[in-house]
C-alpha cells in the first residue's frame, strides 16, 4: 500500500508542478503564451503582407512591458524600404483623439475645465453659428460624440496642403449644422474632438500640437512623434513616415492620395 502511495503520490506531484509551470507563463488575454507570440503573429501576418497590406509595424504588450515589437512589408515599396519598427512613423488616425481626450482631463483635474460646463462659456462668442437647439452642449457630450453635429469627412482634410487653415479657421470653415438635439444620439464626430481640443488651446494659450507635445509627449519620453506634421516642419519624422497604399488588386499597391488636415487634432498624430 506505501508503495503504491508513493506512485501516485510522486504522478500527483508530477502533474501538479507541470500545471503549475504552465499556469506560471504569462500567456495573452487569448492564451497565447508569450514565448509563442512572435511565432502566431508571424503566422497571421503572412496571409496579407504584400497580398492585401503593404507592410504593417506591430507591437505587444504586457504588464507595460514590450512583448512584440516588429515591422512586416514595406513602407516604401518603390524604393523597397522595409518597416523598420525602431525608425518608422505612422499616421495614427482617429487614434489621435484620445490625446485630445488625455489633455481635456488634465485640465479637468487642475480644475479649469468642468465637463457639465456648456462649451460656450470656453468659447469666443458666437464661435459655433449653427445651433439648432436651445440646449447645452458640453465636454461630454464632445467626449461622447453626442452634440449633435452633422458633418462630412471632406470637411476634416484635403489632398493638398495649400488649403490647410490654422485649427481655429478649419473649425470655422467646417462649422456643422446640428441636426440633433445634444446627449440623445451618438454621432462619430470629427469636429467634436478638434472643438474641445481649440478649448485646450484657448484655455492653455497654446497651440494644441504645442501642449501634446510638453504636457504628454515630453512627459512619457516620446521623442519622434507630433500631433501635426506639416511640410518642412519635423524633418527627421517627414523622413522615416512610411507611406500609405490603396489596394489595387491582391498583390498590387498604388500610393494613397495624401490628407491634410486643418482640424488635426481629430487625426494627425504622427
């Protein structure tokens, strides 16, 4: 019977510490375990690098630690200049307004902003010349999409950048109708996130692109990045931007027609 209970003893141990080893190794949300991250994501790429995407720069990661970081494909493929994930820049998008949304609650916090504040109280008078409604419209309802807006992309940017306004006259040029009455329908808007961040600007005395860069670039350590990239300004970010491509056919890419923005802060991080 010892014997015998020695046996399943030394198995249930065996069994437990393998468990347990396993447990131990940090895996995804997913249940990837991070040694085997490079290789499922080399996995999964491999399908649309260079057949649907041209290149791609991927990071990962974990406890605000670095998993992943690696580059696929090109960025120029003309000049057949790989994505370097150590130099390459990217155009972020709508990725951007969560900067605009970090700086709106950094001013909520020194308390020079109150997020139930109709804007019109930040605003120069008669800023906004499209009201519908004899209602508030506040830093949430900007926040939440819910102002009310109606708006079209084409008024966020342009194919050339000769028509690119400072962020006050964009918001002037492309001042929307309101077509709903504030805090009852959610709206993506563009506009939205570009007027709270002229708030910031007006409140801070700074252009917006300038306090994103001390109060959150500087802050963090993030040194190759701007909220608004223009020509001639930034050259070593201009120089390492990767280009964007439009799909053709599988396999076949055409350069994208480029998009300036005056109303940057909605998406011109870089």
């Amino acid at each position: 019977m010892n014997k015998k209970f020695a046996i399943l003893l030394i198995l249930a141990l065996s069994l437990f510490f393998t468990e347990t080893i396993y447990a131990n190794e940090l895996t995804t949300p997913s249940g990837i375990p991070l040694s085997d991250v490079e290789r499922f994501v080399d996995d999964y790429v491999n399908e649309y690098i260079g057949e649907t995407t041209a290149g791609a720069g991927i990071v990962i990661l974990k406890d605000n630690k670095v998993v992943l970081s690696k580059g696929y494909g090109y960025g120029d493929i003309e000049n057949q200049i790989k994505i370097n994930p150590n130099t390459a820049i990217f155009e972020w998008g709508s990725v951007s307004k969560l900067f605009v949304w970090v700086s709106v609650m950094q001013l909520v916090e020194q308390g020079k902003i109150d997020l139930d504040e109709d804007i019109n109280s930040y605003l120069p008078q008669g800023f906004l010349t499209k009201l519908t409604y004899d209602v508030p419209i506040t830093m949430l309802d900007l926040m939440n999409h819910t102002a009310g807006f109606e708006e079209n992309i084409f008024d966020t940017g342009y194919a050339t950048e000769y028509r690119v306004k400072s962020l006050e006259e964009g918001l002037k040029i492309a001042d929307p109708n309101q077509v709903y009455r504030p805090g009852e329908v959610v709206a993506y808007s563009n506009y939205s996130t570009s007027l709270a961040a002229y708030i910031v600007q007006l409140i801070t005395e700074q252009d917006f692109n300038d306090y994103v860069d001390e109060h959150i670039f500087q802050k963090l350590g993030i040194l190759d990045s701007t909220a608004y990239l223009s020509l001639g300004r930034n050259e070593q970010i201009t120089k390492n931007k990767v280009n964007g491509y439009e799909l053709i056919e599988e396999g076949n890419f055409k350069l994208s027609t480029p998009y300036y923005m005056s109303m940057y802060p909605s998406g011109g991080i870089n």
